[in-house]
C-alpha cells in the first residue's frame, strides 16, 4: 500500500484512504465483523444447502425470489421521470414520425416524378 501513487485525474480510492482505512472507530468495525460473520453464515448455508447429495427440494433464495418479483411485477412500480419520459419519446414516437416523413417525402417525390414524366414506371397496371 505503501508504493500507491495516486493517478493526477482520479481521486484515491476509499480502501486506500488512509483516513478512512486506519482511523475507524470501534464501533464501526464491530458492526464490520458483524455483517461480515452473518455474509459468511448465509454463504455457508447455502453451500450446504447447494452442495448436499440427498436434497429433493428446491432451494429456497429469498434474494432472488425478491428479484425476479421486482423484474416480472415493473408496472405497478413504475414512475414516470424526465430520464424515462425522454427516452419513450426518443424510442418509442421519434422512430413512427421520422420513418412516416421518410416515406411520405419518398412517396411525393415519386408521385412528382411520375406526373412530370421524368419517371417511366416500369409495371403500370393499366395501359
């Protein structure tokens, strides 16, 4: 830790703070080790779970039962912002308008064309 060098753009990483490495109060790091043991608690018995060779029943991750709730259920929690507000309108009316004015301009200059008689159309229907 003693060779970092700090990058003249970027700013120093908090693992690498002294600051905020070295002068933790007591109470911060018994809560540290707190979450830490019950992370390590969780992983265990889940790899007990994951790993047993007689299990018959699915494993239960509430996690990802919370997860895949929140990715099947996003309508009713759903809230309209500037940020999604734009990018409906940038994905969702500015395709239909810019391809109608593409094809409508197309079509009229076609049309213009046509009766100017500098275009011959090839497959006239009636003669």
């Amino acid at each position: 830790m003693a060779d970092y060098k700090a990058a003249p753009l970027a700013s120093l990483p908090k693992t690498l703070d002294p600051n905020e490495y070295f002068n933790l109060s007591l109470e911060y790091r018994r809560a540290e080790e707190e979450r830490s043991a019950l992370r390590s608690n969780l992983k265990l018995q889940y790899q007990t779970q994951l790993n047993n060779p007689h299990r018959k029943a699915l494993i239960d991750d509430p996690a990802l039962t919370r997860w895949m709730y929140a990715r099947s259920h996003t309508y009713p929690h759903f809230k309209a912002t500037s940020k999604t507000s734009l990018s409906g309108f940038l994905f969702g009316v500015l395709p239909i308008i810019g391809f109608w004015y593409l094809f409508k301009t197309d079509r009229d200059k076609k049309e213009a064309d046509i009766k100017a008689g500098k275009c011959i159309r090839k497959f006239a229907l009636s003669s």
